[in-house]
C-alpha cells in the first residue's frame, strides 16, 4: 500500500473525509495536504456530536436496562432488550412471551445469517455465557453392560408371511404355551451380550449392515424396547437404572419412518412438538444465570439474552426455538407449507425426513438416537445437519448416537466415535482414529481411494472381506465377527473401553435436572389446552368435509320433505306407517352420516402412537376434544336436517315437540361419532375398521326396533333391544311425534290412535320415557368416550404382532452359529484355504443393452 492510500485511511478512520478534487489530485501526487480549518472545525464537532449521541445511546441503555434488573425475578426471566436490525433508534424492553412472528424471524435471522458459521457463534455466545457465571449445562452419560435382546419367533413351514393360517396357527401355539404344552418356538438372539458407554460432548456414528442389531439397540439405550422382547443386562444413564426416571422424556429418539399430521405445516408440526415437550430445565438455567450475572454486574448480549430467554419460557403456542430448528434444518423456506401425504401435495421427501429430525430436537432433550437421519437426503444436507448435531455436541454437551447406512467420507470425518456392528455384537467401539489401525492389526487395510464408512462395513462382509487382506505372504482366511470381537477386547480400545465401564459413575458431575422423572412436560390443563389447539386447528383445515357433510344432509332433507310431503299425508292409522318411516329414516341417515369419522380417526392414529409413546400427551387428554370439538358439528348437521324436514314431513306444528326431536337426533349423531371413534381406536387400521364399523352399525340397527320390533324378539334376544342406541332414539323420536295431542284425539276401539300405533312397533311407553331415552343417549356418549380413551390407551402400535420365521431361515441361523463354533476349534489351515479351488457356480444371463435419450424435457407445476 503506498504512502497515499495510508494517509486516505488514517484520514477516513478519524472521521476526516476526502472528497475535495483538489486533495485527490495531490493525494495521487504524493503530496498530503490536510483540510482547511473550516472543513476541519465542522469534522470534529460532527464528531464530537456523533460521540455525544452515542454515550446518550448508552446511558439510555443502561438506564432501562437497570430498570429491568430492578423487576421481580419472574418479570426480568421474561423482560429483555432485544437491539434493532437499524440499530438508529434506542432499544425498547420487550416480554419474550408476546414475540411476535416477524420479531422471532428477524432475531434468529439477526443470530444465524450463514448456518455453517453463525450456528456455532450462537451456541458459543451461550456457552461463554454461563462459563462466565459458573453454571453447567445438565449431561447426560449413557452406559450399558451385557445388553442381551432375545425375541420369541414362531417357527412355520414356507413362507415367513403373516398370513391367516401363520395367524391362526401363532394364536393357537400361544394358546398351547398357556396351558403348557409343547411349543413349536425358537428364541433369535437380536442383540449378544453388546457393552458399551456414550458420553457428553461426543457424537458417535453406528454403523453395520442392514439387519445387525442397529435399530434395536437405538430403542434399547432410549427405553423404548417392545414389551414381547426379552432384555437382559443393564442399562443406565448418570449411573441411574432406566426403571428409576423417565428414559423417554431424557433422551429423544428418531426412529426412521417419517409419521406427521398431513394438514398441519411444518411450523405448526415443530410448535405443537416444542409446545409438548416443554423446556426442560432451560428455565431454572436462566433464572440461575440472570441471578449471578446481577450480582456479579455483568451486562449480556442483548440479542443472546432475548433469544436464551425467549427459548426458556414454558407452554408458548410459537416458540422461537421452532424458528432456530427450522433455519439450522433448512426448513425455514417451506415454514408454512403443508406437510402432505400420499393425497395431499405438501413437502417433499427429504423435507420430511428432515422434520422428523427436528420434530424430536427441537425439545430439551440431552440424549439423542437416531437411526437412519439421512434416508431420502443429499450428501450436502447429510453433511450440514450432522455439523450442526456435532456443534450441538461440542458446546451444548449433548449425547448424540447416529445410525447411518452410507455416510459420505465428509460426513465421517464429523464423528468422534465409532460403534461397528454386525450379527448382534459390537466389533469395535472407540475413537474414529484407532479404528483404521484396530483393523490392519487384524490384516485389513483400507485402500486409500475408499471411503472409511464403506470399507467398515465391507470388511465384516463374507463375500467382500478378502480384497481387503493386507498379508499376502500369510494367505487369507474369513475372519468372522466372533473373532473380530475376541480381537477388539484384547486391543487397547478394548481394554480402555472395560476400564472406563469397571468405574462407576462419579455423581459430582451429574446434574439434578440430568434426568427426567415426570412423564409430562406440561400440566394436565396446559395438555388438555394444546390438544384443543390442535384438534381445533385439524378441523379448520377439514372444514370442507364437515361443509359438506352439512350440505349433504340439507339437500337430503329437501328430498326426504318431498317424498313425505305434508299436503299427502294425514292423520290415521295408514299415513302414520309413513310418518313412522320418516322416523326411522332420519335416524338412520344422521347414523350413516357419521361413518366418515372412523376413517378419520383411524388415519390419524399412527401420529398418535408415535407421540404418545413419546410422553407427548396421554389419551384422555387426545380424546376429550375429539368428543367436544365434534359436539357443534353434530348439532350444526342436526339443525340442518331437522329445520328443512319437520315442517315439509308435517310433524306436530308445536314448537316444543320440533325442539325435542332436535335433541334426540343431535344425540343419536353424537353416539355415532363416538361409536365410530371407539371402533377406530380398537380395529386400528381402514380394513379392519370397515368390518368392525359395519358390524358395530348392523347390530345396532338390527336391535333398533324398526326392522323387527320389540314385542316379536325371541325373549332370550330382548336385551339387545335395551342395548341399542337406535332403540332410544326410536322411543324418544316416535313417543314426541305419536303421543301429541292430535293423535289422540282418535280412538279404535276405545284406544287412542297414537297409542294403538306405538303397541304394533313394540313401543308403547310413557311420556317420560323420552327423558329416559335423552339420559340413556347422554350414557351411551359417556360410555363410547371413555372406550375410546382406554383403546387409546392400551392397544399396541398396529404391526407390532408376534414374530413369525420359517425353518429354512432357522436352520440357516443354526447352521451359522455351529460353523462359527466349528471355525473358532479347529486350527488355522492358511495353506488349505489358499489352495483350495473356488466351486462357485457362475452364469451368464444373455442380455441386450438399450440406449435412452431426451431432449429438452420439461416439467411445469401450476403455482396456486
């Protein structure tokens, strides 16, 4: 840099401007000439008076922010001073809980620009933040010591499938097995006798081919095993045994199949998570620090202040923690799209992945296991969500064990530790750095244009193991996984591995607030509130299906006024045969209308499954707005039916009578819905709920009292009658209409004629045998909500049957095991194996190769 251009800088860095063509000539002369004094008086006092409003700027920070130190320890937890994106104006206090949607948007965008450098200067700031004060983060260490998972298999002929004869023949073998007789089972070992220890601040990466064990270890280590599956061993976290907190509120896992509300958005999916699973123990953290910062005098960040507290306040509707997990996931560009289903356009596959992933991370969880993150994703997304899970790891301390089938070598590299699996055993679990050299003392070596994650996992492989052999001067003999695992326990990994697990724990670094021991985040009324939120949401989005089931019922009303038209119909005993009829229809419509609540309910149960099992939200708390939100749709539906055809039918012309049939239908389409809700949450999937919905409304209907009345039932069948909700209806409907006063008035034979019609259907009650009906609707309601709630409660994830294997496969497993015994006694032959000829049949499949080629192909979608 020349003299000149030095002396411009200095010039402009004391606020000195040079802008006179004159200074710039013979600034490029070399000559330096300083202002005239004029041009110099004005410079200083603009900036005298640029100091001047920056010390005011300052004072009046202090100022409010001493304001704010004097505030109540509640009120300053919630109370920050947030900069402006300008930064002209002074700052103002805002309360974090009432952020709005463009304020939380600006701030993360203020904190997080570029999501590879401003993520970890974020998570840096509130590192230093606490370090400053002293505080620590809760950890969470994770150990486990001769994990042994056995599942229980029923052996069949042919195919594995379970089909209606493996069915039948499992059910009648646990029958057997009941009563203690032989049983045709076998015990497949999942997981063998597997130890080993996760710690903070360490991202591990699994890995092993498809089938070894992966999987069942991840539900293993978060608590999350089936029931059927018999597990020995030991399992604790801090040195706290998994049966003495809640592993499923601790640790967070994210299993592999992407389940999620198809009409929510991806914000208000990440919400409703984050709103569940509350904030952990941020609060009592930030009420911590905020206490010794006051203390000690320090002024924070004010962007890191707001964003800390704005993430520590429990039960928010919109958290800023859904925005930050959205910009680190790349998901803030389809914030408000639909997620979609098969039927719905929404996200796409990789965004659905990517939703799962923060779904569950978006919570306080410190303990992450994820099996398989990367499915349906890019090597560059791959690469930048496990860079933020490691920055995650590093300075918020977190536990983190991701299963990954094929990770990219820059992926790899991200990982500080390495558990490799195959058959059920853990081959090697330490640092990635030692691995490479644990294998080439076992005589295998890593080409230098393979990538480490592929060759692992082809090392263990019978069919790819010897291209690997570095010893050609011994010969080549298949190592198996049992030898590989004798090896690893005798390596140092292996003997660092059991001298860390043979000490215990040291409770001085735990943290009191490590663990969880509730199983809900939020209270019973704040859980009951989210739910209706979100049911109350649900059914927005559905408002064309209840609009239309309303008008649908309206034009049927019209048609059904028309048949029985008033002008045609009169009062005797043969029009009251068609006025029975209209009864009977108008039960049997509003009941036909609430069968698209089964496939309703059914499709959402396997978001339900998976966020209860969670510890999201219990039963009782999804079922009571199902019932209640549904109550204005039946009483809307029901209002339209009954105000189109009372009047066009020519029912009793009293305004009482017209209000009491209003009631008793809007009842019997409130059973119905619950009925088919009940059904739903017990049949679990569309087919097997079709049949159950349909047997349900058969039986109901064949018992009403219509079809075959009351009086002509056999007697031992006559408590059907008193079971059926159609049959209230029926007394309730039929004795409002046939017991009013103009029937009465005509007599046959001495009987009025009202009363004569109720005696041929089997109906002839009192009067106060409608309020009978009315409580005994309400019963039934009651009755089908709790049922609901139970079937929700106590049934299994659908799928989750007994295991079924063939013999073949069986004696396939045995075989295995009794070469790997055999392999492990006998001597090594090298000389044998390396002579030996290679009787592998091969065969050559003629086949012709094709071209494919296109040109300009282009693809539009319509942009709503």
């Amino acid at each position: 840099m020349s003299k000149v251009e030095m002396g411009e800088e200095e010039q402009e860095q004391d606020g000195i401007a040079v802008d006179d063509p004159e200074k710039k000539a013979s600034s490029a002369s070399g000559r330096l000439q300083l202002p005239p004094s004029s041009s110099l008086r004005e410079a200083l006092s603009s900036t005298s008076s640029l100091s001047l409003r920056e010390q005011h700027h300052d004072e009046e920070l202090e100022l409010k922010w001493a304001a704010i130190e004097r505030l109540p320890t509640w009120d300053r937890l919630h109370t920050s001073l947030p900069l402006n994106a300008d930064g002209a104006r002074p700052p103002e206090p805002v309360d974090v809980r009432r952020l709005g949607a463009a304020d939380r948007r600006e701030l993360v965008h203020t904190l997080i620009a570029d999501i590879h450098k401003d993520n970890l200067r974020l998570l840096r700031h509130q590192r230093r933040r606490m370090d400053r004060v002293g505080v620590r983060q809760p950890t969470v260490e994770v150990r486990w010591r001769n994990l042994r998972v056995d599942a229980e298999c029923q052996v069949v002929d042919g195919k594995p499938l379970p089909t209606l004869l493996n069915s039948a023949i499992s059910t009648l073998s646990l029958l057997t097995t009941m009563l203690g007789f032989n049983r045709n089972q076998e015990r497949i070992h999942i997981l063998k006798d597997v130890t080993g220890i996760l710690k903070p601040s360490r991202m591990t990466l699994l890995l092993g081919p498809p089938g070894c064990g992966k999987t069942t270890l991840l539900l293993a280590l978060a608590g999350k095993l089936n029931k059927s599956l018999k597990v020995t061993g030991e399992i604790d976290y801090n040195g706290v045994k998994l049966q003495d907190f809640v592993p499923e509120k601790t640790a967070a896992y994210i299993g592999q199949y992407d389940l999620h509300v198809p009409e929510m958005t991806v914000r208000e999916t990440l919400d409703f998570s984050a709103r569940f699973q509350g904030v952990g123990s941020r609060a009592e953290i930030m009420k911590e620090v905020i206490r010794r910062e006051k203390e000690a005098g320090i002024t924070p960040d004010p962007n890191i202040d707001t964003y800390m507290k704005a993430i520590s306040v429990e039960g928010l509707e919109r958290s800023m923690q859904t925005d930050y997990i959205m910009k680190i996931m790349g998901l803030d560009i389809c914030a408000d799209v639909l997620v979609g289903d098969a039927m719905r356009r929404g996200i796409s596959g990789g965004e659905k992945k990517r939703l799962t992933t923060g779904e569950m991370i978006v919570g306080p969880s410190k303990a992450l296991f994820m099996d398989e993150i990367s499915t349906g994703l890019d090597s560059s997304t791959t690469f930048q969500i496990v860079s933020c899970l490691q920055q995650l790891a590093h300075i918020s301390e977190s536990t983190i064990l991701v299963s990954l089938l094929q990770p990219a070598p820059e992926t790899y590299e991200l990982f500080d530790d390495i558990i490799l699996m195959a058959e059920g055993q853990i081959v090697y679990h330490g640092p990635k750095g030692y691995i490479m050299s644990f294998f080439e003392s076992c005589g295998f070596k890593c080409p230098e244009r393979k990538g480490s994650a592929d060759f692992l996992q082809e090392v263990l492989s019978k069919k790819d193991q010897k291209q690997y052999w570095s010893r050609n001067e011994e010969g080549y003999n298949f190592v198996t996984v049992d030898q590989f695992c004798d090896k690893f326990k005798a390596s140092q990994s292996g003997q660092n591995l059991a001298a860390e697990l043979s000490k215990p724990y040291e409770e001085s670094k735990g943290h009191k607030n490590a663990l969880s021991f509730s199983i809900y985040s939020l209270s019973k009324w704040d859980l009951l509130k989210a739910c209706f939120a979100r049911e109350l949401l649900l059914m927005k989005r559905n408002a064309f299906i209840y609009i239309s089931k309303s008008i649908q019922l309206g034009l049927l009303a019209v048609i059904t006024g028309t048949v029985f038209l008033r002008t045609r119909m009169g009062v005797d005993r043969i029009h009251a045969n068609y006025y029975m009829g209209s009864l009977f229809y108008a039960l049997l419509l509003l009941m036909v209308n609430g069968f698209p609540e089964l496939a309703m309910a059914i499709n959402r149960l396997p978001v339900f499954y998976k966020q209860r099992d969670d510890y999201f939200y219990p039963a009782w708390a999804y079922a009571i707005p199902s019932f209640i939100l549904k109550i204005p749709v039946s009483l809307v539906e029901s209002i339209a039916w009954t105000t189109i055809s009372y009047y066009l039918i020519g029912y009793t012309p009293e305004a009482s009578r017209f209000f009491c049939q209003l009631l008793v239908l809007f009842l019997i389409h409130t059973v119905t819905l619950s009925m088919f809700r009940c059904v739903a949450s017990y049949c679990q999937t569309m087919v097997a709920g079709s049949v159950g919905g349909t047997m349900a409304f058969l039986a109901t209907l064949l018992f009403g009292g219509f079809i075959i009345p009351r009086s002509f039932m056999p007697n031992w069948l006559k408590w059907g009658f008193w079971l059926s909700p159609l049959s209230y209806g029926e007394i309730g409907l039929t004795g409002n209409e046939f017991l009013a006063q103009r029937w009465l008035e005509i007599k046959i034979s001495g009987v009025a004629l009202g009363r004569r019609i109720l005696m041929d259907q089997g109906l002839d009650f009192s009067s106060y045998f409608y309020w009978i009906s009315i409580g005994a609707l309400l019963g039934f309601t009651l009755l089908f909500n709790v049922g609901f709630a139970i079937g929700l409660t106590i049934k299994k994830v659908p799928g989750t049957s007994r295991a079924i294997i063939s013999r073949n496969k069986l004696t396939t497993f045995d075989g295995r095991d009794q070469d790997n015994n055999a392999e492990n006694r006998r001597p090594k032959l090298q000389a044998e194996t390396a002579l030996s000829p290679n009787r592998t049949g091969r065969m050559v499949l003629p086949f012709t190769p094709l071209i494919i080629s296109f040109q300009d192909v282009n693809y539009y979608v319509d942009t709503p």
